[in-house]
C-alpha cells in the first residue's frame, strides 16, 4: 500500500518472558529439589556424573516451580552456617544432564544472605528449571 505509514523501527526487541502463574500451593503438590551446597564455588559437572555418587552435602527441599531464589536462600540458610554471614553472597546453578548424558552445571542467578542488595528474586520456572533439576549452590 502506497503511502501507508510504517511503524517505527525499534532496536533490539527485549526477549520474550513467558508469564508463569502463581502455583496454588494449597491445591498442588510440592516437587523435591536436590540442593549441594558448597563454599566457595560450584560443584563441577563430573560431582554429578556417576548417579547415587552425587555430592555429599546435600540439602532435600520439598517446593514448588514458583519458588524464588529469595525462599531458596532463606531455606538454604536454615541448614548451611556459611550462608548465614552478613555479607554472604549465593550463587545459584542447575546442574542437569545434557542429550548425550552428560551432566551441565549452569549458573541462573545470585542472591545475597540477608535481603538488602538482592541480585536475582526470579522464580524456578522462570530460569528454565525442569522436575529432576539438582540445585547447586556456592557461598562466597
């Protein structure tokens, strides 16, 4: 059409975030999260490779796919001393096995210990977690 006005040209459209409703937590039953915790880093893939060998510092958490890192934070807190510092600061990873197997540790977000200054509240769902996730945590 001949004169037809365009729309502007934006730049960069911001990816799409698919809205996750509210888990009706009273009606739904909660999954169960494997959280390892360790301080100072993450754990690597090969923790993870041989199943039933994981981690020994591990952390069996019944919740649901709308959980925050904030819950998560306050639940790790609960059981791990060194997430209870001050200025503790946790690094959230999901380590997940790949097509052919093996095992992918990757970093989805960070909070701090106590709320002042949180880095990342997103919510499992929102990070891609899927049922059978681990969880794995680093305090720094």
């Amino acid at each position: 059409m001949a004169g037809a006005a365009q729309p502007p040209k934006r730049g960069l459209q911001p990816p799409h975030r698919p809205r996750f409703a509210p888990v009706d937590r009273e009606k739904t039953c909660p999954l169960l999260l494997r959280v390892f915790t360790k301080a100072g880093s993450h754990h690597v893939s090969d923790d993870f490779a041989v199943r039933g060998k994981e981690p020994k510092d591990e952390v069996q958490i019944y919740t649901w796919k709308d959980a925050s890192l904030r819950e998560l934070t306050d639940l790790v807190k609960e059981v791990a001393p060194a997430a209870r510092r001050k200025n503790a600061k946790l690094s959230f990873a999901f380590a997940y096995p790949d097509k052919r197997g093996r095992f992918i540790v990757r970093e989805v977000g960070q909070t701090f210990a106590f709320g002042n200054g949180r880095l990342d509240d997103k919510i499992l769902a929102e990070l891609g977690f899927e049922i059978g996730d681990y969880l794995d945590v680093a305090i720094m």
